[in-house]
C-alpha cells in the first residue's frame, strides 16, 4: 500500500492503513482511490495494489512464525484444512509457494471464489462445505479483524493472532503462532 500511495504521490498513514487491513482488494481500492488527488479508477488501482504486492511477495515474503509447524501439526492431527483468503488466487498461491507451503492444504479458497468477501461468512462456510467440516466444530486462525470478524459470523471459533494491535472477538489470542502451548494443543486432538 505504501508503494501505491507513494506512486499517486500520497502518503500512506496509519489512520488509513489501519482499517485496510485484511479488506479486500474492491473494498480498499474504492478506499484509496479517494485519497489520490489524481482520481484514478479504483479498478486500476486495484491491479496496481495486486502486481506490486505479488512483485513483493515472490521477491521477499516469508511466513509468519510457526505456520509451518501448525499447519505440519494440524496434517498430522488428520483434521482437515483449508486457505481462506480475501486475496486473489495469483497473490495466494505464490504467498504457499514462497512460504513452502503450496500443496500443504486440502483446499484454497480465495476472493475469487466468493461473492461476498471478509468480514462477510462465505469465504469460511465455503471452506467448511468442501472440507465436509461443521463450522461449529471448526476454527479459523486469522490475523485481522477482518478476518475475525468473518470467522466469528462463520459460527466458529478464532486463534487470532493480530498483524496489528487490535482488540478482536477470539477465542484465543497468542502473540505468535510458533507458540508452544499452541503446538501442543493441536498435537493433543
């Protein structure tokens, strides 16, 4: 997002960052168009968002700490497990390939296979429907508010673990996921 602002000649603050968060690409491009003083169309700035986001993401991305522990942990529990994402399917599967978890989950679901993205419900029912999981016996790590706001609405329960210092309906909330009481609690199911 800085890159995008920095390019209409903006800067990127965190009043505005701040609520993007976790939005989908529509819903921040419609944002930060508003701020240019170029009025650009928002669709335009959508691509630009996403090709400078998957240029970062296959040059530098790294996972957080310990995802590929807990979804390593989560496989070998047997329980069944999906990506569900407000982003694009392109920014999505190169993030699991840098991230050297491509091929890890049984299905990926992206902004591209729903009508109605985060904070809305689809993107997790959606999930729970192709893994054959009732999402009131399912949980959604998630990052955002955004995102936890959608798990929650999913009827499900939240592992959040906060890119930004935000107060977040969870169940659980940890400061990383390379927890030890985390690992530990996925390897006990």
């Amino acid at each position: 997002m800085h890159d995008v602002f920095r390019n209409h000649g903006c800067e990127l603050t965190p009043e505005i960052r701040d609520p993007l968060i976790g939005v989908s690409v529509d819903a921040s491009s419609v944002v930060m168009a508003g701020h240019f003083p170029d009025s650009p169309d928002p669709a335009a700035v959508g691509q630009e968002l996403c090709a400078t986001v998957l240029a970062l993401i296959k040059q530098n991305a790294e996972p957080m700490p310990g995802a590929q522990q807990v979804v390593r942990a989560v496989a070998a529990a047997g329980v069944p497990h999906a990506v569900a994402s407000n982003s694009p399917a392109d920014i999505v599967y190169a993030t699991l390939e840098r991230g050297g978890m491509l091929g890890d989950f049984e299905t990926v679901i992206t902004a591209d296979d729903i009508k109605h993205p985060k904070p809305e419900p689809e993107i997790y029912l959606t999930a729970c429907a192709r893994l054959g999981a009732d999402p009131l016996q399912a949980v959604g790590f998630e990052d955002t508010l955004t995102g936890a706001l959608a798990v929650r609405a999913a009827g499900m329960r939240v592992i959040f673990v906060p890119t930004l210092p935000v107060e977040a309906p969870a169940d659980w909330i940890l400061p990383s996921l390379d927890s030890p009481e985390l690992l530990a609690w996925i390897r006990s199911w």
